[in-house]
C-alpha cells in the first residue's frame, strides 16, 4: 500500500499552490466584502486546467482525477476563501452530466462548463425541506418535447450565475415517491427562470446561495439526465462525490488553522518568551497535526476509492462523521491559541473557524451521515 502522492499529484499540488498565492489571496478580503467573486473567477480556473478534471479531453476536460480535484480543494481551503465551491461546483456537475447525459447533452452542456463560461448549480434543497429530497414539490409537467416547471429551491449555490444547472424536480407524470424524481438540465437564462439576492451566513461571504423560482420554465425534455425518475439516485452519487470535496475542502481549512497557530505561538510573547515555549500549546498543536493527518488519510483514500470506480456513498458519509467535528475542532484550538486575537477579524483564523461551522449541515447533515454509515452496517 502506497501512502505517498506521485509526480503528477505533486505537481498539481505545486501548481494549486501558485495558484492560489496569484489569483485567489490578493482577492480573499475583496470577496468577503463584496459577498461575491469575480465574475471572471471560473474563467481563472479553466486557465489554470482545473475545470472539467475528470471530464474527457474531447469534451474540453482535463481528464485527470477525483484525487487531483481533492489535492486542489485542499489547497483552496486554506485560502480561507469560498473559491473552492464554484469550482467544485462545476467539476461535480460536469461529472454528473457526462455519467448521466446522452451524447447530445454532453456536448452541448460540457465544453462551456469546462472552459468557465458557465457556471454550474446543483439544486434539490427546498423551502420545506434538505435532507429527505424524496419530499421536493417542485414539478415538471410534460407539454410536447418540454418540461415545464414550477415552483421554488433553496439555498442554491451559483443558482444566480449565468450557466447550467442540474435541478431535481418532481416529475408530474409519475406516481411513485422517490420514483418520480428527474434530474433535469437548466440554462439559468430560461424565460421565467428568477431569484432572490444571495443568503448573507456566518461565513462562506460569496457563496452565492440563492432561492431560485420557477414560473412556467420551459425545458426541452432531452435535458433529462438519465432516464426519467431516476433522479434520486443520480442525486445519491453526485451527493457522496459532493461529501469527499467538502471534506476536502475541511482538510485545507483545518491546515491553514495550524499553520497559523505555528506562526503565531513563534512569534507572540507570553511572560517575555515566544507562546510555544508551554507544553500545554504544544499538546494542543500536536493534537491538531495528528487530526489533520488523520483527516487527509482518509480523504484521499476517499477519493482514490472514487478514481477506482467503486460506490463511495458509505465511505463520504463516514468520511465527513470523522473529518467535519475533527476539522471543527481544531479551528477552535486554532482560535484557542490566538487568544482575543482570534477572535479578531484581523486574523485569519476567525475566518477559518466561521467557515468550517457550515460543513456539518450542507451536503447531507452529521445526523444523516450517521444513518447512511449506521443503516450500512446493518443492511
Ligand atoms: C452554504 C450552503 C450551500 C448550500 N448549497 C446548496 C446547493 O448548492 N444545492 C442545494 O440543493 N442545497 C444547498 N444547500 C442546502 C443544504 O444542502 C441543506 O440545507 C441541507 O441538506 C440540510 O437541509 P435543511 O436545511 O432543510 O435541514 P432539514 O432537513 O430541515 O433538517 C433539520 C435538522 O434535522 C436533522 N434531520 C433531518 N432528517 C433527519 C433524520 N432522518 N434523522 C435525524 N436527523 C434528521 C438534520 O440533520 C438537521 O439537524 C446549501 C446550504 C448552505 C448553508
């Protein structure tokens, strides 16, 4: 068993890195205070070959791998920034449509997705509910060659950002409760097509969550990823892909928390001496090292599992019960050791600790990875 990251990883790593010194660090405060992103941000991605990884060359991918994705995820995180997710975003939902799309719908939708001039959503999330997605009253109702839709989804991340989205609607022709969801294409421009201005968190400043409404929108019904009612398992898996990104996502937030708790205990004077002289801030940083490692094993395994083709929906649940309270708590140790300075916004690790509070209830919540982990053992 090889524990070690080859050539080609190391090199993404590298190139991640550079990236995230050039295009993302000079504009991390400039996000926080706009709540938005460049417009140009995806288009910054595509340059730097980060979109479309493990999207096929002739569709305008990289066709690289889930780990390679990861290993960028990682270095994103520990921007402290919300780069990561439009990015996520549009590699996950390229995947989706690539896995489940006809020939048609791939190369209509993949190459603008690839080259950053669309932005991707995945919506299930509604007003009434998140984490039972069999229950989502947003209908589509055949009408010749289209679906047309109507109703409202929640907390949509890039849903106000011109592009594609994979949306899970309730199909109006269907009778059976998980049967009769279908996972649809939407172009974000469609006549009747609207949304609200972008919920304002605790963190994750720029995200650009926003409910979407359909009014009478009018969809070809070709844009149907795989086959009608279908849509609750093309959600399940885009899901658990969803559940390792975020973990991701964790590892690099929670590595930035100690890299600036090393910083800090050098530099900061307790009783005329730098802090770390204590042991106990040497328990505390060691505890948060040896988590993070813990955290980034089983990440990467998480994701090397997904490169081998094998179903991941136990696996990402597990993953996030162990990293997402792990992560937590090591930006609290970070805070911990800043003393009111880490309290301050002017020190990186508040932000840090605010962003890694979202993780235990976006993308499947702590309690339904426990079910998902715990009805598995049972089964
Ligand atoms: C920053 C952010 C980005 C997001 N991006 C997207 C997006 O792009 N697309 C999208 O569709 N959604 C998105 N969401 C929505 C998010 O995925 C949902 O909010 C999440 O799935 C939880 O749903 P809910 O808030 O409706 O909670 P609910 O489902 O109402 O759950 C409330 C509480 O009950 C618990 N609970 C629910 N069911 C059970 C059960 N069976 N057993 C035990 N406990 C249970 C939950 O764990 C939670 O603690 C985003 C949310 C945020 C905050």
């Amino acid at each position: 068993m090889d524990y070690k990251l080859d050539p080609v990883n190391e090199m993404i790593v590298k190139a991640a890195r550079d990236f995230c010194d050039q295009e993302i660090m000079p504009i991390a405060d400039q996000i926080v205070e706009k709540n938005d992103y460049p417009s140009d941000l995806l288009e910054r991605f595509a340059k730097a070959r980060m979109l479309g990884l493990v999207i096929p060359k002739e569709y305008g991918g990289v066709g690289s791998s889930n780990l390679n994705i990861i290993l960028i995820v990682e270095e994103l995180g520990k921007t402290g920034t919300v780069c990561a997710w439009p990015m996520t975003m549009n590699n996950s939902t390229a995947e989706t449509i690539y896995h489940w799309g006809s020939e048609d719908v791939r190369k209509t939708f993949l190459p603008s997705l690839c080259d950053g001039s669309a932005y991707a959503s995945t919506a299930f999330t509604e007003p009434a509910t998140g984490s039972d997605p069999t229950l989502i009253t947003t209908t589509a109702v055949p009408d010749g060659d289209d679906f047309v839709i109507n109703g409202t989804k929640r907390y949509i991340t890039g849903g106000n950002k011109k592009g594609y989205g994979v949306f899970y609607v309730r199909d109006g022709e269907l009778k059976d409760q998980k049967g009769n969801i279908t996972a649809i294409i939407v172009d974000k421009s469609s006549e009747g097509y609207s949304t609200s201005e972008p919920w304002e968190f605790m963190g994750l400043e720029g995200m650009n969550c926003v409910d979407v409404f359909f009014k009478d929108v009018r969809v070809p019904q070709s844009n149907v990823l795989g086959d009608r009612g279908n849509g609750f398992k093309i959600l399940l898996r885009w899901i658990a892909g969803e559940r390792i990104e975020q973990a991701g996502y964790m590892l690099g937030l929670g590595q930035a928390a100690l890299d600036e708790s090393v910083r800090y205990c050098k530099e900061r004077l307790v009783r005329g001496k730098p802090m770390g002289y204590m042991q106990g801030i040497q328990w505390m940083l060691a505890e948060m090292k040896s988590k993070i490692e813990a955290c980034r094993l089983l990440t990467y395994r998480a994701a090397s599992v997904q490169d081998a083709g094998e179903s991941v929906e136990v696996l990402s649940a597990e993953l996030k019960i162990f990293v997402v309270p792990t992560v937590q708590e090591i930006t609290r140790l970070a805070l911990q050791i800043h003393g009111s300075y880490g309290y301050s916004k002017e020190y990186k690790v508040e932000r840090l600790f605010r962003q890694a509070a979202h993780a235990g209830v976006v993308a499947s919540s702590s309690e339904i990875n426990r079910t998902i982990a715990g009805a598995a053992l049972l089964r």
